[in-house]
C-alpha cells in the first residue's frame, strides 16, 4: 500500500501562524479580565445607587418630598405644593 506524502507548511509559515495564535490568545485573556473588571464596577456602581437611595430616603424623612437639593450649594427649594 502506498503512502501518500504528507503536506507540511513551511517552518516560516508555522512560525507565524504560532505567532499570530499566541498574540490572539493573549488579547482574548486582557479582553476576559476587562469583563471582570467591568462586572466589579458595575456591582459597586449598583452599591453605590443603593447607598444613594437610602440616603434619599433620610432627606425626605427630615425636608419632606416636594423638594429640590443644589448639589452646589446644598440650598433647598420647594417644586410644587
């Protein structure tokens, strides 16, 4: 029985091909911990809107609801009765 040959790309060419393999693996492992990266942000974005309502909450409690806070000043203004 005869064998058939065995094509092989050139050692330059498997080179390159490792090379370009290797660079795509690596971009692939950056882009798996900037998801990481992106979910513990978001999570303390969210923790932070959580601390931000309950905050809320305790103005109201003392100036009542129908008001508006300068974030500059912190002067109050009554919107609406």
């Amino acid at each position: 029985m005869k064998k058939t040959p065995i094509l092989k790309i050139t050692d330059t060419e498997l080179t390159k091909l490792q090379e370009l393999n290797t660079e795509s693996n690596k971009i692939k492992s950056i882009i798996g911990d900037l998801e990481l990266q992106k979910i513990q942000i978001i999570e303390e974005h969210n923790e932070l809107l959580r601390e931000l309502k309950v905050h809320e909450k305790d103005l109201v409690k003392k100036y009542g609801e129908k008001i508006k806070i300068d974030l500059t000043t912190g002067n109050i203004e009554q919107v609406g009765k």
